[in-house]
C-alpha cells in the first residue's frame, strides 16, 4: 500500500493517507518528546522498535476481543491501519501511582491502586492535555455517554490483557494511556501503545524501562525499549 500524502505529523509518528480512504499508514520516527514536545530528542533504532512493540501489542488485543485499528505491518517503521474518528480524549489506566497522580496527590510513588484508576484527559497539548471527566465529555461533545462508556470497558479490558502479558514477563504494568476512535460507529482502538505512553517496571528491582528514563534524564533509553519487547516476544529483526 503506497503512501500519498502527509495528513498529520505528531510528535513521534507522522500518518500519511493511502489509495484507500479508509486506510492509513503510521510510520514511526525516531523522535522522543518530553514537556508537551518542548523537549525533543532521536534514538536511533525506536521509530522500528516502537513500530513493531505496537504492532505485536495490538495483535494480542485483537485476539482477545479488542477491537483496534491495526490492519498489517509495512516496514521496520510503517503500519497500516484503519482511518478512524479520533476522540480528542485519552484515557488513562493506573495501577500503580506515578507521574501526574503523584504531583497532583502526593502519593508515594509506586502505591497500588486497587481498583485501578481510570481518568481521562482532553488532548490539548497548547492547555498541557488538561484533566476532565465524564461529565465534560458529555457537556462538550467530545464523546456521547455510549460510546465513553465503551472506551471506558475497552480500557479495563486491556488493563487485564496487557497487565498478564508482561507479568509474565517480570514487569509491572504501572500506568499507559489509551486513544479510541470512531469506525463505521464502532469504537476501535487507536493510536499506539508502546513504552513512550506507558509505565514499565521490572517487577523485582522496580527499575523504570519506559519513557520515564528519558523525561526524567536516567539515560538508557534505548536499551530499556528493547529490553522490554525482548522479554514479551516482540521480534525485532
Ligand atoms: O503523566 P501521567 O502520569 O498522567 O501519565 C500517565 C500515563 O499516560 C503514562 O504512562 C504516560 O506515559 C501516558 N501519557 C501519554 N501521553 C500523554 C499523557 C500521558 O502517553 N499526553
């Protein structure tokens, strides 16, 4: 599937239409981002490692009943997916406090929340992704009452899927965020799922191996991405 014209370039991935327009094809860059895109940065080899952690996640997803946008793996940085109606919303799932749930609460990080929390933030980034809530959602027309109830149970369920897989694999599942979308009315999940928006820590030393090590300057960045795909299955040849 040819790639025709650049619709979108976000702040690690650029999304290009197709001959098909009910498809896309996301390539991944190399690009890291940190403080809304204030602070950017290329690691060699993470547009492919990305690519190809977001690809496997999403095939386990589908498998289990998730319905997401994923269609076929192009190239070491390209995937083809479905063209969905992006909800300016992303939702949050925490199982550990950490980053913004520590700032805002001041709880010890690494705190076990159970239930999970599940939050929602508007996608802003010129107002800093500002939090809101269901009510918001509703008020603004953002996303009907139905169909953020289902992006809501989509996230659980992920949650459960996500957190097996890489228990099984010596790593806590702290926190990650999530992007839906509209397809032919069907809620589909989007986006990617990959270190750069979730929270990874090995599950004896606690040890960060997500994106943290970038914002937070622990060096290793690299190395921690494929450390994890590693342990899950991802095949990075
Ligand atoms: O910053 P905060 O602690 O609220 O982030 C929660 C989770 O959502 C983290 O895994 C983070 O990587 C992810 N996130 C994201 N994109 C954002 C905000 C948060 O991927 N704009």
């Amino acid at each position: 599937m040819q790639k025709l014209a650049e619709l979108y370039r976000g702040k690690a991935k650029t999304v290009y239409t197709t001959e098909n327009p009910d498809l896309l094809v996301l390539e991944f860059r190399n690009d890291t981002s940190a403080l809304d895109g204030e602070r950017i940065e290329q690691f060699d080899r993470k547009g492919m490692i990305n690519n190809k952690f977001n690809h496997f996640i999403m095939q386990k997803l589908e498998e289990a009943g998730i319905p997401t946008q994923m269609e076929r793996l192009l190239s070491d940085n390209e995937v083809l997916v479905k063209k969905l109606d992006m909800v300016p919303v992303e939702c949050v799932i925490r199982n550990r406090a950490a980053g913004s749930l520590v700032k805002r609460l001041g709880v010890e990080e690494g705190l076990v929340l159970n239930p999970p929390l599940f939050d929602l933030f508007l996608k802003d980034d010129a107002k800093h992704d500002p939090m809101v809530n269901e009510s918001y959602c509703k008020t603004f027309g953002w996303v009907n009452e139905e169909n953020l109830a289902r992006m809501k149970e989509l996230s659980y369920k992920t949650n459960d899927v996500l957190s097996k897989i890489f228990g099984d694999a010596g790593l806590i599942l702290v926190d990650f965020k999530l992007e839906f979308g509209l397809f032919k009315g069907e809620v589909v999940l989007g986006d990617e799922f990959s270190p750069d928006g979730s929270r990874l820590w090995d599950s004896k030393s606690l040890e960060k191996m997500d994106k943290d090590r970038y914002r937070q300057s622990l060096g290793g960045l690299i190395e921690a991405y494929e450390e994890v795909a590693k342990r899950i299955g991802v095949n990075l040849d």
